[in-house]
C-alpha cells in the first residue's frame, strides 16, 4: 500500500520505517530541509535502539523516501499520516498549528479522496477542525472530493520505539467510516497477525484515549513520588513500599518507580493539555492538576538535598552528573530532570561535569558554550575531581559502578540518586554517604 507519512520525528519516523519494513511503500514528508537530507544520506536524526538498520534497508530497497515535496506526498498516496508536533501553547494547551498546517496542505495538493490519519496526540475534536480545514480549503480552490479523517494515536514509548511498533499492545482506530477501516485493517495486518489489537472507536473516544493512558502513567508517577516523599517523612524506605504494593495484581509493579520527576515530551505537555481542555469545557481536572504539581516539585528534589547537605554553599563546587537524558535509551532531554537540577546548581556556582551514554551531543547542542559545563567521555572521567556524584538518569551503565572508584575519584563519598539505584545498606557498608528517593533517614 502507498503510504505518506507527514512529520519525520520519534513517531513519524519510525512509524514510517516500519511500515516500509513490512512491504508498504513509504514517502516521509518534512518541512526541515537538514534531516531530510540526512535521511537521504543514510544519517538519522534521533538515537532509537534497532532504527538505523531498518532506515538504511528500506531506503536502500527503495520503499521509503524522504523528501521535503508535500505535493509529491499527498498525490503518492490515499493514506496519509500526520505526524507532527503538538507543543504547547502559551497557556500549556496543544498547538495545532503544525497539524493544521498539514491539513490544508493535503487539501490544496488532493486530486482523488484520501484517508488523513491523525497519529499527534491532539486535543479531543481535533478531527473536526482537520476536517473543517480540509473543507474550507477545498472550497476555496473550487473543487469537490471526498476525504476522511481517522484518529489513530500512537502509544510508541522512546527507547523502545521500534519494538513498540512492531508489536504494539494495541491500534486504536477513531472512525465512524467502514471503508477507511477497511483500508487501514490492512495497512495494519502485518502488525495484527496472532491475536486481536485493532481497538475500533469513534473519534473522539479515541483522541481522548490517547490523554488518558499517558496521564495515566503520569499519574502512577506523580502518586509513587508523594508516597515517596511521605516515607521520607515517617522514616520508611519507599522501595520497600514499591515492592510491597507492587506484588497486588491490580496495581502491579509498572510505573510505580519512585524518582527525580517524569520528564520527556509526551507527558508533561499532554498532562497540561489535558488540563487545559478539561478547563475550556469548564472541568477543573483536580487529580492531573496534582499530578503536574508534584511532579514539579519532585523535579527540585536533588538539588533541595544536595543544597541542605552543603547549608547553600555550592559556590565553587564541581559535581558529577550521571544521566541527561529524561529516561534510558534515548538522547531526548526534553523536560528533563536533569536540566532543572543544572539549573539550579549553575545558578549557585557550580561546575557539572557530565556524561550519559547517548544524550551528549544533544546537551552540547542545548547547553554548548557554557564553562560552567562540562562534558566527558566516560561515566568514570566525569567523577574526576569532582565533589560528589548525582545519578538523573536510570541508565543499566549505571547500576553496577565501580565504588571503589567512586570513593577514590570523588572529593568525599558521596551520592545523590535521583533513581534509586543502590542500596543504602551496602553504601552505608562502603562508606559511602548516600541519598536516594523516599528512602527513610538517609545512613
Ligand atoms: P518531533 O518534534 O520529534 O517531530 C515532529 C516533526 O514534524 C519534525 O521533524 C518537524 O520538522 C515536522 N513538521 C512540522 N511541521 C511540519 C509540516 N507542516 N510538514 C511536515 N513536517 C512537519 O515530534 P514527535 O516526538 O515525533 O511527536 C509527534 C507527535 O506524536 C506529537 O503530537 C507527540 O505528542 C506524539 N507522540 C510522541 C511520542 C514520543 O514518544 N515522542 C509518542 C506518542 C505520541
């Protein structure tokens, strides 16, 4: 099947890479002229495990191209994918300016129907104003032709983005249309072989549908932290908690990880818009409105233990910084714990000397320039002369150090997890003066 895919980030691209994987025929149409010519040069723009490879075959074998010609993608194909950002606006709601903008470029290059498939998580009724548009500007060129517009979300996590398309848990489909189902259950048969996955719904149901499963996990998050932080409070050690509360089947043990706050571009922005669009339809939404407050605070939380260890004095301190990235397997520092605690540190007088396995040339690219950063090579180069380590990110490197050479490295033995890492008992057994999350007085 011909397939157009507009938008080539995290979701677009690998969406349009698997599905050319699978044998579709795939364009990838963006507006930034550098990645699509890095694209076309066998680069790729993001780090995702198992991409690259993918990429580089079905460009080879010629089923997926790249191209900034958006007429050249809406004629190829009737099904068309947007893949755009949603960012937020000012006030923290979706803008639609990007997916709009895709939407009338559709419309102005159309010449036969075509299925527009909505895959940017957007604000309930987004289908309408794509529909809307597309209308408006078919009138305006004068012509009559048939379109639908199918909400189709995309639940990919980073880092795990290819297997996650490869065998999502579940397609939602918002379409009140037989036809466009029909089309898209075949677009989708690859992925669908063993046990049913396509979830088929109105559309509304499933933009909404998206909201909810990431405030969900947002709210898992947010909810582990404020436990967290009673436990801090009562003397308990919330990973004994995790542990205990995990083990009932109706919570279970996803997601309920303690830590230095959610970050990335998917839930603290789709929190907000979820607030923001509860808010217009004259909901307050008390519990996501929690959920982005604590979260915040939690955000703080390394930098509030690291400033009463040293009574504020950080003027002149170096630390070492293990961990950019917002989660493993990714170099996306979008909302990242890690830049708030920067920040703050910077803001103070400290030198961070930094390193995570894959998110140092995005950092370069961010924070480049300044002296009071610096990145290394290795996660033992950035404990070098340093006053004490801080972990941001939950990265495997990371989980099994050398302690001994923490101790030798670092100006005292100290640490600060942000992920809850070690076990106080053997650091408290090695001498080592540790802080985790939630973990009761520290030793
Ligand atoms: P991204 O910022 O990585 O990529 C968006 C791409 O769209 C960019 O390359 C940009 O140049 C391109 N673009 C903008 N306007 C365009 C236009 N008019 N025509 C063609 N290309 C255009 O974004 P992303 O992370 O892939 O997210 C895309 C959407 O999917 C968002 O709504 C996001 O919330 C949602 N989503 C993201 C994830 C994730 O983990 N990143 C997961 C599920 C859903």
């Amino acid at each position: 099947m011909r397939v157009t895919v507009f938008g080539v980030g995290y979701v677009g691209l690998v969406q349009g890479a698997i599905l050319a994987e699978v044998g579709h025929d795939v364009t990838c149409v963006d507006v930034d002229q550098d990645k699509v010519a890095l694209l076309n040069n066998g680069g790729i723009p993001i780090y995702e495990p198992g991409l690259e490879p993918i990429v580089k075959e079905n460009l080879a074998a010629g089923r997926l191209h790249f191209t900034t010609d958006a007429k050249e993608g809406v004629q190829r194909a009737e099904v068309i994918f947007i893949a755009v950002g949603t960012p937020p606006d000012e006030d923290g709601s979706a803008d639609l300016k990007y997916v709009l903008s895709v939407a009338r470029t559709v419309a102005e290059h159309m010449q036969e129907h075509k299925i527009v498939i909505n895959k940017s998580t957007v604000p309930v009724g987004t289908a309408d104003k794509v529909r809307a548009s597309i209308t408006e500007t078919l009138r305006q060129r004068k012509v009559e032709l048939s379109f639908d517009v199918v909400s189709n979300p995309e639940f990919l996590k980073e880092g795990a983005a290819v297997k996650d398309c490869m065998s999502p848990d579940r397609i939602i489909l918002g379409t009140e249309s037989s036809n466009s189902e029909k089309v898209l259950r075949r677009l989708y048969a690859p992925f669908n072989r063993n046990h049913e996955k396509i979830i088929v719904m109105d559309v509304r149901s499933a933009e909404l549908t998206k909201y909810a499963a990431n405030c969900m996990l947002a709210t898992k998050i947010s909810f582990m932290n404020e436990i967290a932080n009673l436990a801090e409070k009562f003397g308990a050690d919330v990973e004994n908690v995790r542990r205990g509360i995990g083990s009932d089947p109706r919570i279970g043990y996803h997601f309920i990880y303690p830590g230095c706050g959610y970050g990335g571009s998917c839930f603290p922005k789709d929190v907000q818009a979820l607030i923001r669009s509860a808010n217009a339809v004259g909901y307050q939404a008390r519990v996501l409105e929690s959920v982005e407050a604590v979260n915040y605070a939690q955000k703080e939380k390394l930098f509030g233990y690291i400033s009463d260890y040293f009574d504020g004095q950080l003027d002149g301190k170096t630390v070492a910084l293990w961990g950019l990235s917002f989660k493993p397997n990714t170099d996306d520092m979008r909302e990242a714990p890690s830049r708030v605690l920067m920040e703050q540190l910077w803001e103070e007088g400290a030198t961070v000397q930094a390193y995570d396995p894959e998110a140092m040339e995005e950092t370069q690219r961010v924070y480049g320039g300044r002296n009071d950063l610096r990145l290394m090579g290795t996660k033992e180069a950035a404990l070098s002369g340093a006053d004490f380590l801080v972990i941001c990110t939950d990265w495997q490197a990371f989980k099994a150090p050398d302690f001994e050479l923490i101790k030798q490295q670092l100006a005292q033995p100290l640490i600060f997890d942000g992920r809850n890492l070690y076990d106080p008992q053997q650091m408290h057994e090695l001498g080592i003066h540790y802080f985790g999350i939630g973990r009761g007085q520290s030793i």
